[in-house]
C-alpha cells in the first residue's frame, strides 16, 4: 500500500502546468521573431544544425523531474507488513438519520450538517475503536462496515446527503434493528448503537428494536437534532415542503420518543443545539463502555521510498544535461527524434500524472480482487473509495452495483447501474449496466421498468440472446401478471368458503353426537381429516402470501416524504 507521508506538498504540482504554459508563451514569441527575419524553409538551410524537437524533448523531461521531485517532498512510503493488532476499544454503529426533515435550519448550519460535523469529532477522539455508518430514511442501509480506518469513516460520512435514499421517511427501527446486525461477533466489547435523528417515527416499532438490541448487550443512544418548537423544511428551491393539503410542513423535534427509545436500548438521550455540550456528554457516555480486544488487519510498518524517486530525478535530469538543443555535427547520420517524436513527448509528458490517473483504477482493482473473494462489503469500500476520486468512472458505479446486488442492496444498486449507464461511453459495457438494471427491476416485479432497460441494453449490444431472452419472458410475465392476481383472489375466497363448510360440518356431527353412539368414532375421524386438511391448506396459503411479500420490491409509498 502506497501512501504520502506529508500530502500536503502535492499541492506544488500546480507549477508543472504553469511552467507548461510559460514555455509555450515563449516559443510563440521565438516564433515570430524569426518569421521577421525570412522564410522558415530559408532559415532552416541557413541553421541545418538547430532542431525543433530537442528543446521541446528537454522540456518534459525537466517537468517530468520537478513532478517527482515534489512527489519525493511528500514522502512516499509502502506499506510493507501486514499485522493483525489486537486493540483495546469499543465498537460503535453510528445510524445517520439522512430524511429530509433534517435539512431544517433550526440547528446551523442544518441538522444534517451538524451531525456530520458532530460525527467527525466523535470519530477523532477514537483511537482503538471500530467505527461502522448506517443511514436510514424511509430504508436502511449500511453505508460502511464496522471498521478501524477512520479516514475511510471520514470520507464517506462527506458524501452524505438525503439524495442517497429515494423513499423518504423516518424508520428508526428499521435503522436500529441493521446496526445491531453490523457488529462483529467479538464478544466482551462494549457495544453502542447511536441513532442521531430528529425524532419523528413515521413506521413505528423503534421501542422494541431497542429493547432487542440491548438483550444482546448493546447500548442505544439517542441523539435528538432540532428545536423542539419546529421548523419549516427547505424544498431546495428557495422555498419550503408542504403537505397534500398545501401548508408549510414543521418538523419538530419529538424528544418525548428519543428518551423512551433511550431508555429501552439502556442507553442516554442527548439533545444537540448550537453548542458543544451533547459532543462532550456523548463522550463521557462511551468512555463508560466496557473495553475489550479488537482485532484489526493494518499495515504495521511503512518504508520511505524518496530513495527511488530521487534516482529516478537524477537520471532524468542526466538525461536532460545530455541532450542538447542542436544537433551534434558529429551525431548528424543519427536522428533520434524525426520517426519516435510523438512518442517519447507523449509519454514523458504524461510521466508526470500517471501516479495520479491510477489512483481510482488502483481501488476499483483493490475492489475486484475482494469481490472475487466474495468479500463484498469491502469491495463496496473500495469502490466508493474510487468514486471519491472520480464521482464519474462508469466502471465504479457498476462494480459498486454488483457488489450491492451481492449484498442484496437492490435498491441502491438499481440506482448506480442506471448512473454507469448514462456515464459510460463503450456500447458493451453500457449495454451491461442496463441489463443487470432490467434484471433487478424484474426480480421485483416492475416488468415495465424491466422492459425499457432491456430495450436499452439491446440497443446497444443487439447481439445479446439472454437480454433478448429476458425482454421476452418479462413481456410474458407482465401479461400474466393481473391474471394470477385474480387466480389468487379465487383460491383465497375458496379456501375461505372450504373452512366455513368444514365448520358446519362440525357443528352438525356435534348434534348427532347423542343420536348416533356407533357412528360416533368415524364421524370424528373424518372430521379430523378435514380439521387437518383445512389447516395444511391454510398454512399453505400463508407461506404464498408470505413469499410473495418477501418477492415484492421493498419500496414503500409513505404519505410523509420528510
């Protein structure tokens, strides 16, 4: 793992194109001085010596070697041992509540941006602990594993916003109930859930998640944001979000359920306003946690590598001595220029930013490599971490689709190979995106949307038989669709009238009973038979409409978008 000690020096890189742009100014000038003494074919019989190539050669490799000088003033280092270190620490689920509700302006500069501020303070006062981010709105998702990479926490906590999630709302115990499953399987650690949100359940069952997180021995804290008087909600657009009947919404802050939820996870409600007061209180809270050993995969040493960059400079700038600017009269029969020019000047001159242009493709390997391990929430790590770089490599997005799928993300997945497809350029690869797209939109029975990805993909890869395949079957599928709904209504509305016979019956054979002793003992075993066959038949019924819940796309329409 290659990393800067001192990245700040970086910034230096700034002079190679300014230097770039200072020589070309320069040799436009140069340029026209000598048109005013005569014709350039005339000039260049007078100056057979002079070359229009060397000083442009020249040039790159000087700006080559001032980039890697800078490089070098950075202190390059490579990670070169892997420890598993044993750490003593506690593990924390921090579940970021990203509704739009928490864009009000009660708390500044928002009750968003406070909270993230307030985050990335609580994660530098960590120093063996383990960090994971869930952020939830009307779903929850994880947005990074429990990890001990702190930069990484940092870096994906600034790319939140309430965009990350299309179904609006606030389900807290869809939240808490994913960060009690996000912790590892180490036990004698202190554990704690903190949900930072500004109080409005719109799903409810936030108490009993609690309650069931802390039988496991996690804590649940609960950090209210906002003014518990309200405030209006910004739309983005200069104005505020109203309800269906057309009046300004005000989101208030409902403290009232934030102690109970706090109280049932036994952990401490923390109200957060302008001040610094709940991030001091929530440190206090953690530093009560029982400690234990966590372990961590991290590079334990690191080499300085400047050695090889400054030889890499020496050479070049050797190199750059050598070469003169006219030709050597004795070197004449030799022209090493006039067939390789464009060559050697494309590749020095983009010596200097190669180091950079692989930093994204360096995560998106890094990220196939644990794929392919079928380690998948790493590689989304990964993957964001080279969306962090380049927000607009279509390769990311749609690696970081898969490794969604993988993990059953389906609707955040849907939504990063719809991005790879409008970013991506090469006909097959898009092709790709919109076909894994249709086949996500089918598996949850949105056949329409379906069809129109896989009529996508076709355009762009007509040869492609299981999109093709695929087109067709959905097709089929949506065409029966509203014909099984009704052969399920039948079956029900059977099933329904099947019990209600059987239980005349019963009451009937019940009569008898008195009337009829020898007949007594086959008239009950027949109506058990019935008993147990009615009972199969609803149990059968129930798993169908179990499965198909459970088939159906997890998208909820709620009445409140905030």
């Amino acid at each position: 793992m290659l990393r800067f000690e001192d990245p700040i020096y970086l910034w230096l890189l700034l002079i190679v194109p300014v230097l770039l742009i200072i020589n070309l100014v320069s040799w436009r000038s140069r340029v026209k001085k000598l048109r005013a003494f005569g014709e350039p074919q005339l000039l260049q019989q007078l100056m057979p010596d002079v070359s229009k190539y060397r000083p442009t050669v020249k040039l790159c490799i000087l700006l080559l070697a001032i980039s890697i000088l800078v490089l070098m003033l950075a202190r390059p280092q490579m990670g070169t041992k892997i420890s598993h270190e044993k750490r003593s620490g506690i593990e924390t689920i921090i579940a970021l509540d990203i509704s739009n509700s928490m864009m009000a302006e009660d708390v500044q500069p928002s009750r968003l941006a406070k909270s993230k501020l307030l985050v990335e303070n609580l994660v530098d006062h960590f120093t063996n602990d383990k960090v994971g981010l869930v952020v939830f709105a009307g779903e929850a998702f994880v947005q990074l594993p429990i990890t001990s990479d702190y930069v990484s926490a940092k870096m994906f906590l600034q790319n939140i916003d309430p965009s990350l999630i299309q179904l609006q709302g606030t389900d807290l115990a869809r939240a808490v109930q994913l960060s009690a499953a996000s912790f590892t399987q180490q036990d004698k650690v202190g554990k704690a859930i903190i949900v930072i949100t500004d109080g409005e359940d719109h799903e409810g069952g936030a108490l009993e998640a609690a309650k069931e997180a802390r039988k496991k021995g996690i804590n649940v804290f609960v950090l209210g944001v906002g003014n518990p008087k309200g405030a209006p909600i910004p739309d983005g657009q200069g104005g505020y979000i109203k309800d269906n009947a057309g009046q300004t919404v005000m989101s208030v802050l409902n403290e009232d359920m934030c102690r109970q939820i706090a109280q049932a996870g036994k952990g401490t409600y923390i109200h957060v306003d302008n001040t610094s007061a709940a991030q001091e209180q929530l440190n206090d809270e953690l530093t009560k946690l029982q400690n234990g050993e966590t372990s961590s995969v991290i590079y334990s040493e690191y080499n300085e590598q400047f050695q090889a960059f400054g030889l890499i400079i020496i050479l070049l700038l050797a190199l750059e001595i050598c070469i003169m600017e006219s030709r050597n009269p004795l070197m004449r029969g030799i022209n090493i220029f006039k067939k390789r020019f464009s060559l050697v000047v494309l590749l020095l001159g983009m010596g200097s930013l190669v180091t950079f242009a692989q930093t994204d493709r360096h995560y998106i390997r890094s990220g196939n490599r644990l794929f392919h391990q079928q380690n998948y929430a790493k590689a989304e790590v990964e993957y964001r971490k080279a969306l962090s770089k380049n927000a607009r490599n279509p390769q990311a997005l749609y690696n970081l689709g898969c490794a969604l799928t993988m993990q059953q993300k389906d609707s955040l997945a849907a939504l990063q190979f719809q991005q790879a497809g409008q970013l991506e350029t090469a006909k097959l690869r898009k092709a790709m995106s919109y076909h894994n797209l249709g086949v996500l939109f089918q598996r949850h029975q949105m056949y329409g949307e379906a069809i129109n990805a896989y009529k996508e993909a076709l355009r762009n890869n007509p040869s492609d038989n299981e999109t093709r395949y695929n087109l067709v079957l959905c097709k089929r599928q949506q065409k029966n669709q509203p014909k099984q709904n009704q052969q399920q209504n039948k079956k029900q509305d059977k099933d329904n009238k099947d019990n209600k016979d059987n239980k005349e019956k019963q009451d009937k054979n019940k009569k008898q009973q008195s009337q009829q002793q020898p007949s007594q003992e086959k008239m009950s075993k027949e109506n058990a038979e019935q008993l147990l066959n009615a009972a199969m038949q609803e149990e059968q019924n129930t798993q169908q409409r179990l499965k198909k819940a459970l088939s159906a796309p997890r998208s909820r329409k709620l009445q409140k978008n905030w």
